[in-house]
C-alpha cells in the first residue's frame, strides 16, 4: 500500500485538498459501485442502455453487472488488479467497468483503434491480469493480436472475449449470463470491498512524450465529476444521450457521457460509429436529445445531405469538445439541428470546461467554457512562469478536486508534467475572455490533435526512425478541413533509399502502431529549420507545410 492507502505508484491529493473537498461534500465516499447501485435501484424498469437491437432496463443491466461481478471474482480477480479493457461501444463495455469497478479491480481503457504496440506496452506497464476485448471488430482480430503478445506479458492470466470466444479464452457473454464457471454464487459480495479514495480506473493519454501514460482516477474524484458534468450538461431522467465517441474516452465515458446519462436515469444509446449514416437514424429512432462529439464529427453532421432526410427534432443540446470548435461551425448548429450548442474543453488528467446551456451567443460560439467545480483552481502563466497579465495567452495550469496529482508510476515526467505545488501543466495556451470564459488558442506541448484523437509526435518519430530509408524525422501537425489537424512526417531520407508515403504508413501497421497516428503526409527534405538553441523548429516545420497546402489548395 501507498500513502493513504493509495495504490503504490499514484501521487495522492495532499490531505488538507483531500479534507476540504470531503467537507465541501465534492467527494462523497461512496464507490462508482455504490453509485452504480443507487443508479439502478432508482431506474428500476426504465431502459438504461440501448444497442442494436437490445433493450436493457436498469434492473437487468444490475443483474447483468452483479452476475459479471461474481464471474470475475470467482475467477480469482482482487481489488487492484488491473484489467485492460479494449471494447468499443456494446452494453458489455459497462457490464465489465461496473463488475471490475464492484470488486475493485482496476479497469484501463484502452481505444479500439489501439494496435500491437500500444496494447503491448499498456499490458506490460499496468501489469494487468486480463484482457477483455471483442473477438473481431471492423476486420480486426483481437485475439490473433492478443496471442502473438502473451508470451511477452508474464503477468496476463486471462483472456476475456465478447462475442465468439475461441478456444483457450473466456467467454465474455456466458459470465454475463451466468453460465460460466463458478458464477451465480456469492464470490463478489464475500469479496473485500474497495474504498472510495483509492484508484478506480486508468485513462489512457495521448502522450506528449513517447508511448502513452496512465490517468489514475479515484472514486470519489471520478464520482464527483460525472455528477456536475451531468448537471451542467443538463441531463435527466427523461434525456437520451447517444454515444458516438468511443466511451473508452473520458468525454464519452464519464463526462458526463455514459456515467452522467446513467447517474441521471436517462436512457443511453450506443452508437457503433459517428458516421451519419448511423448516429443521424440513431437520433431519430431513439428520440435523442443529447450526444457529446468531437468538431469533425459534428461538420459530418452538418454537411450531410442525409441532414434533411432525417426528423433530428428532439435534440435538445450537443456538447463539442476535444479539439477547437470554430465559431462558423458553432452557430451552425442552432439553425441546421435545431440543439443548443455547448462547448467542452477537458482533459482525461482532470479540469473541464463548460459554456452553460443559457450563455448569451458570444460566449456559446467564441469561447471554450469555464470550470465545473467552484474548487478548480486555473491560472494562466508566461515563459517566465509567472501569471500572463489579464486578457493575455499563456498556459493553462491546473489543479482541482477532479485533477490528478500525478501519471502512474511516472515520477521523471510528473516533475515535469506538474508544479512542486500540484498544479497540472496542461500545455494548452489560452486566454481568459472579458465575460470570463476560455479561449483555446495554441499548445506548448508537441502532440497532434487528430480530429479529437491525441498522438504524441515523439512516439511516431520513434517508430519511423527505425526505417530503413529514414535518416532523422520530425512529425508535426498539418491543417486540414475536418479533423483540424492531421499528421505530416518530414523526412531526411538516407542517401540513395527511395521513400513513399504509402510505404511509410505500411511500416507503421506491421509495427503494431494504431492506424489513426500514421502520417497522411510525407516531405521529403534536405535539412530541419533549427531554433536558436538549434533544436529543431517545428513552429517553422508547421509553418512551411501550412503555406505549402495553401499553395496546393490555390493552384488546385
Ligand atoms: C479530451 O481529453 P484528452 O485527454 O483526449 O485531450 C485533452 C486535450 C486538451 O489539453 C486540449 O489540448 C484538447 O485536448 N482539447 C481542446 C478542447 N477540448 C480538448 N482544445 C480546444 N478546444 C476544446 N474544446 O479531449 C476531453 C476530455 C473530456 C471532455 C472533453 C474532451
């Protein structure tokens, strides 16, 4: 055990933050078990979860929760053990967080989309005992995956498989049911109860530096932030909240996403794609009136023909967030689908940012929000460090009754990622508006923000160095239309090595690493553009590459 009977490796909230956010009532003691319980017992026959086409009403989706509980516990999972979990969004996603959740074990939410590489380093780093993903998923095979890794992973006992489970793994849907081995006893009522204080799930980020860190929530912070993010995005229990987003993210799991909608006894719709094709009949089918995406999702939204076909009345409110909403595109939303557009500026690591449903215009269109919690402390510095003068850009720092302390077992980047006073360097520049509110307008931090999907520059350059034709990379971000951002890789090539764009984006698939971080773009250069200091320049990387595809787009 840690200090505070925190799980060893996470930095614990100092006990005097920890005290005022309990007698401030922020946490409540309770688990998201305990919360899970009340949830349900209040919304009793009332339809929680809907997907394909199953129905399931908040008793059965208790039932479903306790039996997986017991088949986990039964099958000798303990408070703390770690469980990476690699689901996309089916009711078997929630069955399992809530089981592991009851009985303390330790979800990590990994994305589908996550490949070899990643998969390989979150089990080795957590330390998990178990793996839980769908078979196949969009032609993919999780468990050819899994079992090319399982020789390398000592501490993986359990392979869990939703679906058809082949020999040698766990059938996911017969533990839910209640035809596994050893389910249907009382393995998880008998078993030791976690407290609310400690670790209840990982996030995965994006990385600014390397391979992914770990994202240690409490149940009390956690809790706690479903709770207002559910309350501020205007949930209840007549709401219907279609999830589009993978709910592995933060957005779509717990903020508010699919714990808020449930925390409110509303009705959540799992969508398998944000395509309209599928979300834009979802929302008609189902009567949604609230969904959370990311800005290239919702100008898909806005630009499909597809639009007009379908009867979108009910929407009641979209929240946007995960990379900058554009004001064009932000009052676009009222007059073309007929909902109240929110902002969302958050992080996995903690702090988010709302606009509230009755801001004027200005505020719902020009700016990213203002904190939840009345405790999340921002402050905005310069270089030197010291608080930028007010009105002026600089970097967001943080700290809060939902913001983490600390990564997971990472105390080199924590001393960087942090302040000795606990503040969250959140390596985004913005600038508090006269009405108060956020404005995103840059980072310091070198990540590329896909469309709403962080990759860390550094992790790709990593991986593309080890090409053979590749004599030295930089990976910076590019503009495009839609995802905001896009990856482009400049390339110093070996003498005499021939290079494609097409060959470098085949290298990184059979490297294991996630399709979404390939590069989309290849320059090939002669030499990098250094800082002063001789760094290489990405300010003037970026620069180039952004002129260049004006070039393109005027002679095009
Ligand atoms: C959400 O979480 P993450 O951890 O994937 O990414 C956080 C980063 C922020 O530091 C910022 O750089 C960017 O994503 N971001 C935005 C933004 N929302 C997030 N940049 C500009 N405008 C926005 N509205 O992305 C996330 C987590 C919870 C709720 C919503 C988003």
């Amino acid at each position: 055990m840690g200090v505070d009977g925190l799980l060893e490796g996470c930095v614990p909230f100092p006990p005097e933050f920890a005290e005022r956010y309990r007698r401030k009532g922020y946490w409540k003691g309770k688990t998201l078990g305990d919360c899970f319980d009340e949830w349900t017992a209040r919304g009793g026959a009332r339809t929680a979860v809907v997907a394909d086409a199953e129905r399931v009403s908040y008793a059965e989706l208790a039932r479903r929760v306790n039996r997986a509980a017991e088949a986990f516990a039964a099958l000798g999972l303990r408070p703390r053990d770690r469980v990476l979990l690699q689901l996309h969004n089916a009711p078997e996603f929630l069955y399992v967080a809530f089981a592991l959740f009851k009985i303390g074990a330790l979800p990590v939410l990994a994305l589908p989309a996550h490949r070899e590489a990643e998969i390989r380093h979150l089990l080795a780093f957590s330390e998990a005992v178990a793996y839980v993903a769908p078979a196949r998923l969009r032609g993919f095979d999780y468990v050819g995956m899994i079992r090319a890794i399982a020789p390398h992973t000592p501490h993986l006992r359990h392979v869990l498989v939703s679906g058809d489970a082949p020999p040698g793994t766990i059938a996911l849907d017969a533990m839910i049911r209640g035809r596994a081995p050893g389910a249907g006893g009382t393995g998880a009522a008998a078993a030791p109860r976690p407290a609310a204080a400690d670790v209840a799930l990982f996030m995965v980020s994006g990385g600014t530096t390397g391979l992914p860190k770990l994202i240690p929530h409490t149940h009390d912070d956690y809790a706690y932030i479903v709770d207002i993010s559910a309350a501020a995005a205007g949930l209840g229990p007549d709401s219907v909240f279609l999830a589009v987003l993978p709910i592995a993210h933060n957005f779509s799991f717990g903020t508010p996403g699919v714990l808020g909608a449930l925390s409110r006894g509303a009705t959540v719709v799992l969508a398998p794609s944000p395509n309209p094709e599928v979300a834009l009949p979802l929302i008609e089918r189902e009567r949604v009136t609230n969904t959370s995406v990311v800005p290239a999702v919702l100008i898909q939204w806005l630009a499909s023909p597809l639009r007009a076909q379908h009867d979108l009345a009910s929407l009641a409110a979209v929240q946007v967030g995960g990379s900058r909403l554009g004001a064009e595109v932000a009052q676009r939303v009222k007059p073309l689908l007929g909902a109240t557009v929110q902002q969302v500026y958050g992080m996995a690591e903690g702090l988010n940012n709302y606009t509230r449903l009755d801001d004027p215009d200005e505020v719902l269109y020009t700016t990213q929000g203002r904190p939840l919690s009345p405790d999340d402390e921002i402050m905005v510095v310069g270089d030197d460090g010291r608080p930028v003068a007010p009105g002026e850009r600089g970097e967001l720092l943080t700290r809060g009754p939902y913001t983490i302390r600390g990564y997971y077992k990472a105390p080199e980047h924590n001393a960087a990622s942090f302040t000795p006073d606990g503040f969250y360097r959140t390596g985004d520049l913005v600038r508090v508006t006269a009405s108060g509110n956020l404005s995103v307008e840059g980072r310091v931090k070198d990540l590329i923000n896909r469309g709403g999907e962080k990759i860390s520059a550094e992790e790709v350059e990593n991986a593309l160095l080890r090409h053979p034709a590749v004599q030295n990379v930089a990976v910076v971000a590019m503009p495009h239309p839609v995802l905001g951002e896009a990856v482009c890789a400049c390339v110093i090539r070996r003498p005499g090595a021939p290079l494609t764009l097409e060959a470098l984006r085949a290298f990184l698939e059979r490297a294991g690493i996630a399709r979404f971080k390939a590069p989309e773009r290849l320059e090939i250069v002669d030499r990098f553009p250094l800082t002063s200091v001789g760094k290489i320049s990405k300010k003037d990387l970026r620069a180039d590459i952004a002129a260049r595809l004006r070039a393109e787009g005027e002679a095009a």
